[in-house]
C-alpha cells in the first residue's frame, strides 16, 4: 500500500501514525530518538534530524507524501525535498508560522486582527515599543517558542533592564497584552482541491503558557463562531494550504476577535476530534495530505479535554473506571514536570448539532 512520511515523532506524530494506518497506509517517521512516542506506532522509524537530509530523502524516495508534526522543522532542507516529492502543509505555511513577526504582518495584511505589536531587535528597540504601545506587554522570541516557553510579561509601568537579555537578546516581538475574555480555537483543513472543513471552534484554558482544558461547544454567540470559522477558511485559502491548521483566537470584549497565533499542523486544542466526532483531526489531516475527501467535521457529542501533564498521569487508572472517558497516553516513560503525558476526553450529551 501507499506510505506517508512523518517529520517527526513526538505525541502528535504517534496519533498521526495511528490515523494512518486505520487508512491502510504505511508510516516512516523521521526523529533522531528511537524511543519517541510515534517509534511505538509508525511501521518505521528513520533516525535523523529533523533538518537531516540523508533523512528527509529517504522519506521522499520512500512515501508518497510528506507531512510533519512539528512547526519548528528547519524549511530549508524541506524546501529543497517539496522539488521531488510532495509536502503538505506547503513550506510557504510553515515559513509564515515559524516567525512570529512574519505571521502577524500575514494575518494584517489580508485583514485578519492580532494584538498591537511591533518587531523588537534591540534593548532600545523594546524601550520605545513599550511606550508606543502604552499597556501591558508580552515579549516572545520571534521563532522557535512553544508551550509559552520563550515569553516575559511587561507590566505598564515596569519595564526593567535585562528585560530583553532575559529571553537571550534574539529577535522578539513585543506585542500589547489583550484583555480577552476567553481563548478559542478553529481546527480546520483544506484539501488538495483546496475544500475547507472545519471543526467547531473550542474554547481554551491554559495555565503556565500550557494548554490545560479545551471545551466544546465554546461559550461564544453564533456570529462570533461563524466568523471564527471564516477567518480560519481565509487563511487556509490565502496559503494555499493542503492538511490541518488550528487557529487561535482571543475573544475580547463579547465578540472582536483577535488571532494570537497559527499552528501548521494538527492541535492540541483539537484533540477532543478523535472522541467526539466520526473523523478526527489526525484522520482530517491524513485524508487531506493523502489527496482523499475530507470527512464531515460534525461532532456526536458536547465534550471537555484535559491534558495530562507531568505527574497527572497518575489519574490515568482512575479516569479509565468513567464511564464516558476517553484516554490516550503517549508512551513516554519519564513523567518530567511540565510534560505531556496524554490527554483525557469526557463526552457529553450533545446540545447542539
Ligand atoms: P503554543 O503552545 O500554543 O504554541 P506559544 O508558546 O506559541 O504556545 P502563545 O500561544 O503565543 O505561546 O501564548 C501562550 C498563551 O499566553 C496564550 O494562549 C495566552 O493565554 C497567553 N498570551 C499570549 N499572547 C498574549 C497576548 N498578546 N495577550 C494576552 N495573553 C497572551
Ligand atoms: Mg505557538
Ligand atoms: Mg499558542
């Protein structure tokens, strides 16, 4: 049967592979440790870098298609295999979702609201942006941040010095602290004759810069939903893009919404897909790389994900006895803190379709 190659193999790439071969396709999946979470579930591990090219041609010589799991892959080695074999998302995406600055001017420029920001390079640079922007700030690294690692908040009146020392004197961005009421996410995807299908939007709880809880349906008004939802078909359109994305939003003020960031790969904020709907994300995503036809995007059910993260894995025994529960762990063998562990899903009777 046919084969997809995966770059990389963590908790996401596991679920990926797991979809994958519910279709009847082969996985290899590219990570330099061969006890990563997807190892257990791909049909084969290729040990490499992300960036290796040795190991990205294997992928291409061997699969199909190429996807990827991870939104920090290096695009350059992925560029040069997207000339021989086909990757999805397109690099363009992933080029536009790895800088923050980058994505922002993205979204602005096809009339998509973020939080006020500007670039920072310097010391001085942050100075003036905190004045200019006059509120609470938040300054991340451009690239490479996850999890809110690479982040610092700014009181008003208490920019010190060091401050952008403190996150490694790299190019930032300083972006004005939105006073939102709630945290949504848009699960979409486009397929490669570009039809878009969408999840309903969750609503998020994050604690620590780490999602903790996604809820579904989110306590937003309809209008506020559909434009959700639009705004997520808006991007995938203008990037052209072939698989998942999740979008997320701030809601501020009852109904402006603003996007705070883009993901190029299936969310953790979607995992609540694979309990509560008959296709779930990881099987959206195989589907739309692989060239079939998109599946519904309805859900059966109202429902509430909770991540696992460190030593919460203790629960895991106790949420397997509800009923209603539905657990994925991730195989990983030390429980370090701040680590994801796995994810627990509780349906709920539907209240609206
Ligand atoms: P992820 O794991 O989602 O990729 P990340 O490290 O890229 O996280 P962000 O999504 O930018 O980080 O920020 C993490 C969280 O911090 C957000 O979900 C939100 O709760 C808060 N946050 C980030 N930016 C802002 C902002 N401009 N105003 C208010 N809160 C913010
Ligand atoms: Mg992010
Ligand atoms: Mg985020």
């Amino acid at each position: 049967g046919a084969a997809i190659g995966i770059v990389g193999g963590g908790q996401l790439g596991r679920m990926l592979a797991s979809a994958a071969a519910r279709l009847g396709f082969r996985t290899l999946v590219l990570d330099p440790d061969p006890t990563c979470p997807a190892a257990q579930l791909a049909n084969e591990l290729i040990r490499g870098a992300y960036d290796s090219r040795e190991g990205l041609a294997e992928l291409g010589r061997r699969t199909s298609v190429v996807t990827y799991e991870f939104e920090n892959v290096p695009v350059e080695p992925l560029r040069a295999l997207s000339r021989t074999c086909p990757v999805f998302p397109p690099v363009e995406a992933l080029e536009v979702a790895q800088d923050r600055v980058v994505e922002k001017a993205f979204l602005n420029g096809i009339g998509i609201a973020t939080a006020p920001w500007r670039a920072v390079d310097d010391a001085a640079e942050l100075a003036h942006a905190h004045l200019d922007l006059g509120t609470d700030t938040i300054l991340k690294t451009r690239r490479l941040g996850y999890d809110g690692k690479g982040q610092a908040t700014i009181r008003r009146d208490a920019l010190t010095d060091g401050a952008f020392e403190s996150l490694g004197a790299v190019p930032a961005i300083l972006e004005g602290r939105v006073p939102f009421e709630r945290e949504i996410s848009v699960i979409a995807a486009r397929s490669r004759s570009g039809e878009v299908v969408a999840f309903d939007p969750a609503e998020n709880r994050h604690g620590a810069g780490i999602l903790r809880r996604s809820t579904v349906p989110a306590t937003i008004s309809a209008p506020v939903r559909a434009a959700a939802v639009e705004t997520a078909g808006r991007i995938l359109d203008r990037l052209g893009y072939v698989g998942v994305i999740g979008v997320e939003f701030f809601v501020a003020d009852g109904e402006r919404l603003l996007v705070n960031e883009i993901a190029p790969r299936v969310h953790n904020s979607g995992h609540w897909t694979e309990a509560a709907c008959c296709v779930s994300q990881f099987e959206q995503h195989i589907r739309a790389v692989a060239g079939l036809p998109l599946g519904s995007g309805t859900r059966h059910s109202d429902c509430v994900m909770e991540n696992l993260i460190g030593d919460e894995v203790r629960r895991a025994a106790a949420l397997l006895a509800e009923p209603d529960v539905m657990l994925t762990l991730y195989g990983k063998a030390e429980a370090r803190p701040g680590r994801k562990m796995g994810h627990w899903t509780r349906l709920l009777p539907l209240s609206r379709a």
